[in-house]
C-alpha cells in the first residue's frame, strides 16, 4: 500500500480506490503531487511539477530561478521563506522569528496505525487494515523535529493525517499554529461544499464556487459547534450526488477549529484543516512534544455519495468503539419534550410502563433530576439526586424502571456549572473566566475548567458515585454553553493559549474513564441538539443527539446534510408530539416515524396521553424498526434527492445491506402539488440481475430496471382521486421495502 521510490525520494500510497503521491523536494522540504483516482504504482514526480521562471518570485537558490517553493505544491508548509501562501504551523522562536526550514530527515513504514495518546483517532483491528508511513523533518536552526504520519486504509479511499511536533533543543518554543493537515490539490476549477448551521437548523449544505484568495469555516466557540461542522469537501463544478471527483476532509476532533481554503493565480487550491489558530497557541519547553488532531482526507470518483459512504465506513469500523458497534440500538424514550423539568417519579414510572407496553427498550430521564434543579438556572455541577421530585434517589428510580423489563438512562451535563450550585460554592476558581473581568451569561451556566486534573477528577467521581448506585445502561452527554472570557486560573500567564485544546483533552479525558470504568454503557452525545457533532465525539459516544429541533420536516434538512459525513447509525433521531415544539407544525404520526427510522429511533413524548389509535400505530412503528434496525445502522446509505438540490419539495434516500438482498427507501415530499408531471427516482447500490419484490407494486422487478427506470414518485391529486378519495395533503413520506426475490 505505500511504496518508496528512492531514485526520487518519492512515496505512493495507494489501494485499489485512491492513489496520494509526496516527494521530496531539492531543498528537503515535502512535495505535494498527485491526490486522486488511482494511477499506475511507479510515478514520475516531473510529470506533476511546474516550475516556471517568473519575475518577481523569491527562489530558493542564487543559481535556480526556476525553483521556488510559491510554485511547488507543498504537503506541510512552512512560514517565511519562498511560498507566500499560508503556511501549515508556525512557530515562534526564542528570538522572535517564526520562520522555520523544515528538511526531510528520514522515514518509516509501518504496518497498521499508531495511535495518538489522549485524543480521539481511527483505528484498525488488524494491522493488514493499513500502513502508516512517518516522516521525519526537522529543522537544524530551531532544533524542531516534525514527524507527520500519513496511514491509508487498505478497503477505503481514506487517508488520514497528522502531525507531532517535538522540542529536541533547549529554548522555549512557541507553536502558534498546528494544522492537522495541508494539501495543495490538482489545479483547476472546483466547488466546496460544507455544513453550516445554527442552534435547531444544524448543518445545512451550501455548495458555492471556490474563489480565489482565502476562503474558510471554522470554530472558536470551544466546540466544533453548531455554526459548522469541522468538514469540507472540494468537488468538480460537474460533480453530482453519483457521479464525479470529490475530495472530502473533515477533522477528528471537538474544539475549535478550522477548514480553509486558499486558491492562488495557479489555480491551485491549498486545503487545510485542523485546530483554530484564533486564541491558541502552545508552549513547547525543551523535551517536550505536541500533537496536532487527526485529519480525514477522502477521495471519490463517484460524486458526494461515494465520498459520504467512505466518511460512513469509517465512522462504523475504524471509529466507533466497545460493544455498541455491533449491539442493536436500543429504542428510546426519552421525557424532555414530555415533561421538561416537570416530573415526578410515579410520572416517570408512568411513562415508562407505557413505553415498555409499547415496545420501547430504554427509558432516558432527562434534565432535572439532581440537585434542586426545576428550571434552568440553578445545580449544575451538583450530580446529586433531587429527593424532593425523586424520594427513592435514581437508585429506586432506575431499579423501578429497570423491572417493567426496559433500561434506564441518564441526562449528564459534567462539563457545566451554575453559580446557584454547592459546587460553585465551594470552588468559585474552577470556571472559565478572568476574575477580573464581568462574565458573560449563557443559558445561566458557566464552563468548568477541565484545563485543571482537579476538577476533571472531581466530576467522574461525582458521576460515578450516582452510576454506580443505579442501573444506568446509557448517558445522554450534553453541554450547552460555550466558551467566553477563556481564561483559567490555574494556568502561567505564557499558556493562556493553550486553555480551548486543553479543555477539549480534558473532556476527552472523562470521557476515557467513564467507558473504561463502564464498557456496557452506551454514550450520546449532545450539545443543545447538535452542536458538537464531530468524528470526535464519535470516537467515544455512538451516537449523538441531531438536533433539538424534532419537526420531521425540519429534520429532512438536517439528516440529509449530516449524512454527507455521519453514518445513520450515528444520528439520534426521536418522534415527537404534534403540533411539534419547535415550528408548531402538525405533520402525521407516520410520517413523523418515516423521517426518523433513518437514525437510531426512539420517541419524545408523553406516550400516556396518545390515543389509542396512535399508539396502535407506534407499536407497529417499533416493530418495524426492530425487524429493520440492522439493514438501516450497517446498510450502505445513497442520498437520492435532497432538500438543497434543485426540487426542494422532494427529499428522497435509501439504505441497501451488504448481501443487496434487502433495502429501504423513504420518499418525502413536504406540500402536496396537485396533478405534477411524472417522476421518479432511480435506486442505488442494488443488485442488477436480481429480482426484486417492492412494497405497493404486485409482480417483481430487476434490480436494473429499479437503478436505471426508477420508482415513481408519491402520486400526486389528480383529479381520479374525487372519485373516492381526497388529496393526500402536505407532509407526505412513504417507506417503501425492496426484497430480493429468493
Ligand atoms: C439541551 C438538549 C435537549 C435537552 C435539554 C435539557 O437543549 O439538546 O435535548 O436535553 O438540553 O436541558
């Protein structure tokens, strides 16, 4: 899979789906080639080049006009010397200077992939899954050495990158920017696609043309956050849903971030991604290492879809861990938009006894359970129970819950604190903030510094004192508030900078004990819905909560944009009550669950005062999820037609396993359009010389005729239907079955 050319000093990596070619070049810095469709195993590395004599560029050599680093495409940047574009690290140095001359020292090529310590990475099972190539740099003046690790998987078009820094001399360095990544892609014209958002809308797509000059998403909210998702991908302006070149990149990691873009006269576009360099910066003393997030980089010729299942296959078998990867998911209820603060235990119970009658499998208290906590303002940071709302404390709660025959699971928020709170009292010190400046509010609660062991050590103490009195099988992590006036007490004046990176491995840190303390339970992540939805969180929680925004309409938007990268598996996706809470808008109990089956599933919503009707309904709901859970979280997923193509009213995709035996289809189509033309969709992933049995339709059909004729749409008001029946009306989905016939 990586093969060195020494004649060249040339590395190809490569598998059967993608090629990503480095050299190194005459002044020992790295050379960025060829990214792309696999090519032939031998390269020539002039093929790639296109050095040029042009007035005004400051060149390396007296005696070589024709080589400067602003017409190489680099792989990792430097600051100050022949490329004025901008650079992948700088660091400042005792003097003052941050220019740095990185040269190619030597290199390694390992087999599987070594991993990070104390932050999140993919994974392999088996060393013969990957091979990692290493390469040192190192710098003779600032006594820098820079290994980047590149490992390209065997089965997937994925390679990753990363980049540890370390201090072999004796000054004091000072990183003031890390990316994860650098890449100078082929020259040409393309697209960036990314997924922007906002509290209860998150990533939404937006496609636009990449303009020359500098172009970048980001975070600096102390998460990846809401406003985008750490991910971009560059695609050719031709490239469709199915078809195409896209690159896609997106960054291992929960704090701030940064994807940019920069597009010089060449054409040449440089992608990086990796920790926001806005308020970071890092102390490197003499001996000491630092190492920069993992970055993804795909590659696929088969459009966004073929990128987004690469993104998939990652997530589900190099990323995700313990035993929930391969355990069904449970069905959840869970009872904040059922009660909100309001609860009692006999309420709890209640709902519980319903839910289990029903057929769900886990039951989620919610917030509102510990210290005297009935709104928002007051008890974060006290993980004790409320005895007032629950007499028999979780332990009598959970074992209650816990005999109906269904699981109980809990609501944490461990990286928050409220000023009316024991634990305020006692630690004042350990928020985020300058003590000398006003704080700002946000939802009445303050960060906690995880910067500080102390209180990391504290907050897994307090949670494990309630989990182990109870029969918790899941934690809802949530966290809703950012970071403002970052600032920590217990941190030197000179490392102030380090505060967000050191607050992100502190929660990476709890995260890590508490899944190694308690393997069984399965994690969900949050963040006011999906406010940090990164391959981070993934790393250690399954699964997160999408979005606070439970409208099935609504979702439509956000599960098809969070599935360019995230898998269906990773989606927390709830049916909720109608008229929903967020948009007022009454959509039917069916089509409500039609939207959700593509996620993990579960309900939101007082299940004691359905009808009976309904409940008739949700209980074939579950069945149906039950008998289809499977196919739907390790099936191969293709968008088909979305909320931001071209017809908005239509959003349809499927889910097909990997024997192409059995496969879902949900058709959505939001306000009802009387008498439309004819429409259909074709079908993807099935088998073409098989015969299939599709749900509604009385004799089978060819697997070809499925992906090249399509399904029709959901039929229209055609003036037939006065006959006997009435329009159909707006919100209309239908889940269509498609079973290979024996
Ligand atoms: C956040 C979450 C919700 C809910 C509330 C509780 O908004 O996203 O699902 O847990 O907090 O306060």
């Amino acid at each position: 899979m990586i093969k060195y050319f020494p004649q060249t000093n040339t590395f190809h990596l490569y598998n059967e789906q993608i090629s990503y070619v480095l050299t190194v070049l005459k002044n020992g810095h790295l050379g960025h080639l060829y990214f792309g469709e696999k090519v032939s195993e031998h390269v020539q590395p002039e093929w790639f080049r296109y050095a040029l004599f042009r007035p005004l560029t400051a060149c390396v050599y007296e005696d070589d006009p024709f080589f400067s680093l602003e017409h190489e495409r680099l792989e990792y940047p430097n600051f100050g010397t022949t490329d004025f574009r901008e650079p992948a690290f700088r660091i400042r140095q005792e003097n003052g200077s941050a220019v740095s001359d990185f040269k190619y020292i030597t290199h390694r090529i390992v087999e599987g992939k070594p991993m990070p310590k104390g932050l999140p990475a993919s994974y392999v099972s088996k060393s013969s899954e990957a091979q990692t190539l290493e390469i040192d740099m190192i710098d003779s003046v600032a006594d820098l050495k820079l290994t980047l690790y590149y490992t390209i998987f065997s089965d997937l078009a994925v390679v990753t990158r990363r980049v540890e820094i370390v201090n072999e001399g004796q000054q004091i360095q000072t990183i003031e920017k890390a990316m994860s990544m650098s890449v100078d892609l082929s020259p040409g014209t393309y697209e960036r696609v990314h997924l922007w958002g906002a509290w209860s809308r998150e990533r939404h797509l937006e496609r636009t043309p990449l303009s020359k000059g500098v172009q970048s998403i980001g975070s600096t909210r102390g998460c990846s956050s809401p406003d985008h998702n750490p991910f971009i991908a560059i695609a050719e302006p031709s490239a469709t849903e199915h078809s195409g070149a896209v690159y896609g990149f997106s960054l291992i990691y929960s704090g701030n971030f940064i994807a940019s873009t920069q597009v010089n006269y060449d054409n040449v576009p440089r992608v990086m991604m990796g920790i926001h360099p806005n308020g970071f910066e890092w102390v490197l003393g003499a001996g000491e290492r630092f190492q920069t997030p993992e970055a993804v980089m795909t590659y696929s010729s088969m459009g966004l879809n073929g990128m987004s299942q690469a993104f998939h296959k990652l997530v589900k078998n190099h990323l995700t861990r313990g035993e929930w990867v391969k355990n069904p998911r449970p069905i959840l209820l869970n009872n904040w938009e059922a009660t909100y603060f309001d609860f009692t235990e006999d309420k709890i119970v209640e709902l519980a006894t319903e839910a289990k009658r029903l057929g769900v499998e886990l039951f989620v208290l919610d917030d509102g359970w510990f210290g005297k906590r009935n709104d928002d303002t007051s008890s974060l940071g006290d993980w004790f129970v409320n005895l007032d709302k629950l007499p028999n404390g979780i332990k009598g709660l959970s074992k209650r819950v816990s005999e109906l025959g269904i699981r109980f699971g809990l609501w944490f928020e461990p990286e928050m604190i409220n000023k009316v709170s024991q634990l305020y009292e006692k630690h004042p010190e350990w928020l985020i903030g300058d003590p000398s400046r006003h704080l700002s509010n946000g939802r009445n609660q303050y960060v906690l510094d995880f910067t500080r062991k102390e209180v990391v050590d504290h907050i897994f103490k307090s949670m494990c004192q309630v989990i182990d009195n109870t029969e918790i099988s899941y934690i809802k992590w949530d966290m809703n508030r950012h970071i403002t006036e970052a600032y920590s007490t217990a941190l030197p004046a000179n490392q102030q900078g380090e505060l967000y990176h050191r607050y992100i491995l502190g929660v990476y840190d709890l995260y890590d004990r508490l899944i190694e303390r308690y393997p069984h339970i399965l994690f969900e992540s949050c963040a006011s819905g999906g406010g940090r939805f990164d391959l981070g969180m993934f790393y250690y929680a399954p699964q997160a909560w999408t979005s606070d925004d439970t409208d099935a309409i609504e979702r439509l938007k956000i599960q098809y944009g969070s599935s360019m990268l995230y898998p269906l598996s990773a989606m927390g996706s709830h049916v909720s009550a109608v008229p929903n809470h967020q948009v007022n808008r009454a959509t039917s109990l069916k089509t409500r669950a039609e939207v959700a089956y593509f996620g993990t599933f579960g309900y939101e919503l007082d299940v004691t005062k359905m009808s009976d009707e309904d409940k008739l309904e949700m209980q074939s709901q579950i069945e149906f999820f039950k008998e289809h859970r499977n196919l739907i979280h390790h099936g191969e997923f293709s968008r088909l037609t979305g909320p931001f193509d071209g017809d908005s009213n239509r959003t349809a995709w499927m889910v097909v396993n990997a024997q192409k035996t059995e496969a879902l289809l949900g058709l959505y189509k939001v306000m009802a359009e009387p008498n439309t033309g004819v429409k259909s969709f074709k079908l993807r992933g099935l088998d073409p010389n098989r015969m299939y049995d599709v749900t509604g339709y009385d004799t089978p059909v060819s697997g070809r005729v499925l992906m090249n004729y399509g399904i029709l749409d959901i039929p229209s008001f055609t003036g037939a239907h006065l006959i006997e029946d009435r329009p159909v009306g707006d919100y209309q989905s239908h889940v269509i079955k498609i079973k290979a016939v024996d």
